[in-house]
C-alpha cells in the first residue's frame, strides 16, 4: 500500500476545516482536485474517509484514525526536515507545546525567552490546554510536547518529572481565614472567589473537586493571570487559590496571607509529556534539556 505525502497532509487540511473547499485552499489545490485526491484515497484504503453534505464535511470513525496516523507521519517527516536544517542540532525548528496555567503564565515564558534568544532560527506555538488535551494532544501527534500538572495517566508516553508545586489559598491580610495554619477546600467555599478565565486548566481542576463535595464555586470575578488574582485579593475583593511560587513571588510585593491547602491534591508534580524523547529533534530536545533545570519548585 503506497500512501502520497501530499494526499495525508490534504487530508489533514480538510479534517481539520469546516469544509472541503477551506481544507483544499490551505492546500492550494481546487475543490475538485482536492476531491478527487480524497476519492483516490478513500478507493485505495476501502472505506469512507469522509461524510459529505451541504454543511461541510464529518470525519468517519475510520478517518480518525487515519487523521490520528497521517498527524504522526507528517510530524515525523517535519522532524525529519528540521534535523537537517542548518546541518541538524537545535539552532533551528518549530516546536509546538500544550501546557497548563501555571506553565503558560508562570515559568515557561521565563524560560522561552532565554532559548529563544540564543536561536534565532527557531518558533514556538505555545497553547494553553487542559490536561486531557494536553495527554490527547502529545498521543496524536498534535503538539510535540506537552507541561501537565497533577497525576498522569498516560500509556504510550514518556512522562519526566521536572518539579514540584503546591496549590495554596491567599486572603487578605485582615480575613478571618488569615490566621489558619491550613485550611480544607471546603471551608473556603463559604466566601467569594476571585477565579481564573474561563478555559483554564486551574478553574476546571478546582471545580471538579468543589462538584465531588456536591457544592457550587462562588466567583466574584475572573481574570486571565495569577497577579491579578492577588491585586483582587489584597484590595479585599475576595480569596483566591493558585500555585504556592506564585503567592511567595507575588507576596514579596503585596500584603497577602497565604494558608497550606489541606488536600491531597494540593500538591503539584510537574511533568514533560512526549511520545519518544529519541525521536525527537535537536532543537525540541534542546528545550526540554534547558527546562529541565530552570523550572522553580
């Protein structure tokens, strides 16, 4: 069976478009040809690729995994083509990362901003997922790595341990919780929150253990970073909970108590995702090498 590097990577285009015309222009062919090339495909596999109709198109179950396949193959073969830039090594490539919050707002900006400065030949695409996305995302060959935080199952991954965290409460220096040495999820929940945006990997963790307890969590307001949470919460608007590097780093400025969260769950292993560290190329690898020491317990 013979498979066409062009005919997996229009599939690709149109599997991951509304429409067969938008997947055959990110393609640069005309609807028909791009038609006609999916066909051939569908012929030589035996079976049906594609659901067509005045909507758009739906990936079959057999499409899927081939979409699952074709994502892997072309990824190999981008691998492949930045190991030989510039004679291979790591000055050179893309690198796309799903990573949780605390990753995405906190240390790896730090972090990219070093690696990034030392090669100029090399992009990141850094998206914020939450851990079932970030897990699907490294299997599917949909990113390159993936940052997760918490316990990870995982089969088929390679999952590297790089640092330590824990999930505190913060509350304004004059609150009634301020003088708790700790303090459980639950007894929180009678005062107002100050949360993260909607789509954070924090908010839907938090709200997962709050829904076990058969209760609701009450958010005064959202916002899109772990400063602004503490700026919300020493002007008295309400508590907050986020990663302990974050209170100690943010307490250094503000006047905020910070109070050990008596859960099990509170504490925050953080990992690097891959399917293959071998496989990998120089430059993704080279990133991996540099986060490895640099991220803060």
């Amino acid at each position: 069976m013979h498979f066409d590097l062009a005919d997996l990577r229009l599939f690709i285009h149109i599997a991951e478009s509304p429409s067969l015309t938008q997947g055959a222009r990110r393609a640069f062919l005309s609807p028909a040809a791009a038609s006609a090339r999916i066909k051939a495909l569908e012929a030589q596999l035996d079976t049906r690729l594609l659901y067509r109709d005045s909507r758009g198109v739906e990936v079959t179950p057999a499409g899927q995994r081939l979409l699952q396949h074709a994502r892997l193959i072309m990824r190999q073969v981008d691998y492949l083509k930045s190991e030989f830039t510039s004679y291979g090594g790591d000055s050179a490539g893309h690198i796309r990362i799903f990573a949780n919050t605390t990753a995405v707002t906190e240390f790896l900006p730090e972090v990219l901003a070093g690696f990034l400065s030392l090669r100029p030949g090399v992009t990141v695409d850094l998206q914020e997922r939450l851990s079932r996305d970030i897990v699907r995302g490294v299997l599917d060959g949909t990113t390159d790595m993936g940052i997760i935080a918490g316990p990870v199952e995982a089969s088929g991954l390679q999952v590297m341990h790089f640092s330590t965290d824990r999930l505190v409460l913060i509350v304004p220096v004059e609150h009634a919780l301020a003088a708790q040495q700790s303090i459980a999820l639950d007894q929180t929940l009678a005062y107002q929150h100050i949360g993260l945006h909607e789509g954070s990997t924090l908010l839907s963790f938090l709200r997962e253990h709050v829904e076990r307890l058969g209760k609701t969590l009450s958010l005064r307001i959202q916002v899109s970073s772990f400063e602004a949470i503490c700026r919300m919460v020493e002007a008295g608007v309400g508590i907050g909970i986020i990663p302990e590097s974050a209170a100690v780093r943010h307490s250094r400025t503000m006047e905020l108590v910070t109070v050990a969260l008596d859960e099990p769950w509170a504490i925050r292993e953080r990992s690097i995702l891959v399917r293959e560290l071998e496989a990998l190329p120089g430059t993704i690898r080279a990133l991996i090498a540099t986060l490895m020491p640099s991220a803060q317990t």
